[in-house]
C-alpha cells in the first residue's frame, strides 16, 4: 500500500547539562544554560535542584549566558 508521508528526519542530540528537581513526586527540569541561577529552586514545588545531564536535542541560547545577568531594577 503507498504511503505519502515522508520519513522523519533524525534529529541530532547531545548530552547536556540539566538541572532536576530532588522532589520524589516532582518531575521539573531544566536546561543549564537556560537557568538564571548556579543553584536555581524548582519553579513547581521550590525545592532545591540537582545537576546531572540527559540526552536532549541540540538547542542554541542565543541570548548567551543569563547567570551574568544582575536581577532586579535598581531604585533611586
């Protein structure tokens, strides 16, 4: 039987950097270089966060590194 759908593309992972939250019933993570903090908090339960690293496809920040950037408005 002929079939029109394309195959799909392979797309390209990498081992990265993620932080994951310790919380047994919490399933949150997040990519390092998308964190705004070294240590960040789960934005789900606020509970501390763990490093460690999963297979993910390739994504670019094109923002650069958002540890660098300082927090808040400062008020004169």
């Amino acid at each position: 039987m002929y079939n029109r759908k394309k195959p799909l593309e392979e797309i390209p992972e990498e081992n990265t950097k993620v932080w994951t939250c310790e919380t047994d019933g919490c399933n949150s993570w997040m990519r390092d270089n998308f964190a705004f903090d070294h240590v960040p908090t789960c934005l789900m339960c606020n509970a501390p966060m763990v490093s460690g690293e999963k297979m993910l496809p390739i994504l670019t920040n094109s923002n650069g590194d958002l540890k660098t950037l300082k927090k808040g408005t400062p008020i004169m």
